[in-house]
C-alpha cells in the first residue's frame, strides 16, 4: 500500500460515481467547511454497516457544523444503492471498482481475514477543507463510535 495522505496535504483530485450512477468531485460533496470522507472494505457487512449507520445518524450534526459526508469503496454502484436503500443512509457513497482512487489514497491493498489473504480497502477517514486540504486523518479506525470521535474531534 503506498502511504495515507494525512494532515495538511492535499487529497487527491476526487471524480467517481457515487450509488446513483451520478460522477462526483469534491466541490460537489463538501459543505461550506469540508467533507468526511471514508473508506471501507465492503457494502452490508457488519463494520461497514455500524460505520454507515453512525454517520447516518450523525450527518445533521456534521452537517450543522459545515461537514458532508462520503463514503467511498470499490463495491460497484448497484450494489451501493442497495446498502443505501437497505439502511436509509442519506449521503453518496462512492464507487472505485478499480480501486484507482483507493490506490492515491493508500488504502488499496492486501489484508488476512479468516487465515486468507485477499486485496481489500483498509478503514481510513479523512476530514478535508473544501479547497482539499486535509484537515486530519484517521488511519486506524475502529467502526464502533468512530463516527463521534470524528464529531468530538470536529467541536475540538
């Protein structure tokens, strides 16, 4: 995997599809003072899912605070619109098929579940200034609560 962009770096230049088909760049996602952004490794399973739903019902509370939401894996796009529908998330989630954003992004690579490896997308967040700027990353995330420390850490 090639390194996470972190803190006052630039996120790399943003322009894929999200659950609807729709291409999305940044000046498209982010609020008046930025975007959470996400990564995750798969639609429906049961991290991604407590990830999706924290967001979910924690986006008034980003929102109120200037910050959108967007989560971004290689799931194709109909199976995204599935997981939107299923659990009423009400944010774009981005499709990377390819994983060459994910790639830029460093968190394309191989992980070990169950005695197997296999390429996957490591959980990383990042809260990014709308001219693109990194404000802070989040390297190694834990699903559980993850989405309130980004919150805390925003009133911070």
């Amino acid at each position: 995997m090639d390194s996470i962009p972190t803190e006052g770096q630039t996120l790399p230049a943003l322009s894929l599809p999200d659950q609807d088909g729709k291409n999305r760049t940044l000046a498209d996602l982010a609020g008046p003072k930025g975007l959470v952004l996400y990564t995750y490794p798969k639609d429906d399973t049961p991290g991604c899912t407590i990830e999706a739903k924290d967001f979910r019902d924690l986006l008034p509370e980003l929102r109120s605070r200037g910050f959108e939401v967007a989560g971004l894996s290689v799931d194709p796009a109909p199976s995204h619109c599935d997981f939107v529908d299923k659990y009423d998330l009400t944010f774009p989630l981005l499709s990377d098929p390819e994983g060459t954003f994910a790639r830029k992004l460093g968190v394309w690579g191989e992980i070990e579940w169950d005695g197997k490896r296999f390429p996957a997308l490591s959980r990383v967040t990042w809260v990014v200034a709308p001219d693109g700027r990194i404000l802070k990353t989040y390297p190694k995330v834990n699903a559980p609560g993850h989405a309130r420390q980004v919150l805390e850490d925003l009133d911070g």
